[in-house]
C-alpha cells in the first residue's frame, strides 16, 4: 500500500486548482461513501452478486473522482470478482477497502484543515 492514500496536490490539479469544487467534491465522498460501503456488504450478505458488481463499480468511480488509486483498484478488482461469481474473494477485498477507506477518509480531512 501507498504511503499516502489520498493525494490532495493530484486532486487539486485535477481540478485546476479549484479548491472551493474540490471541498465540495471531498464532503460528498465522504458522505456518500460509507453509505455505498454499507450497501455493497448488504449485497454480499445477500450473495448478489449483480448487486456487489454494480455497488462495486459504483465505488471504483467515486473514488476515481477523489484520485484515490487504492481504492480505485481495490472497487475495480471486488466488480470483476462479483462478475465472476466469486463472492468469498469479493469478501476478503472487500475487508481490505473497508480499513482502506477508513484510513483515506482520515487523510482527507486534514484537506479540509
């Protein structure tokens, strides 16, 4: 894993250099975030797997947005494990983006510091 998960000068060009639209952008992820996570385990619960590769594509966008590779490429591998059917290694990915996510969601509020 990266040192650093979120890379807010990276965001920031993305952006160029808009900091009031990446402030705007930042809440939303980390509003929306927790709830789309919570969702996808609903899914997995559920052994959906339409629903999981829909839930994790869903992520892999949102945190694409943010420029957080690591969650990028952990979403991207849960969606095509859901395609493929297989839940129990979406599972274990998914315990992964979990703490991964909650130590993004720390880095990104030192943005708004």
């Amino acid at each position: 894993m990266p040192d650093s998960l979120f890379d807010a000068q990276k965001f920031l060009q993305s952006l160029a250099n808009d900091e009031e639209l990446a402030r705007e952008l930042l809440a939303a992820f980390m509003e929306d975030s927790p709830a789309r996570r919570d969702s996808l385990k609903e899914a997995l619960d559920a052994d959906d797997a339409e629903s999981a590769s829909k839930l994790a594509h869903s992520l892999k966008g949102m945190c694409g947005v943010v420029r957080a590779q690591t969650l990028v490429d952990l979403a991207l591998s849960m969606e095509h494990q859901s395609k493929n059917g297989d839940l129990d290694q979406v599972r274990e990915l998914y315990a992964t983006f979990v703490e991964t996510l909650d130590l993004a969601h720390a880095e990104m509020k030192g943005f708004f510091a």
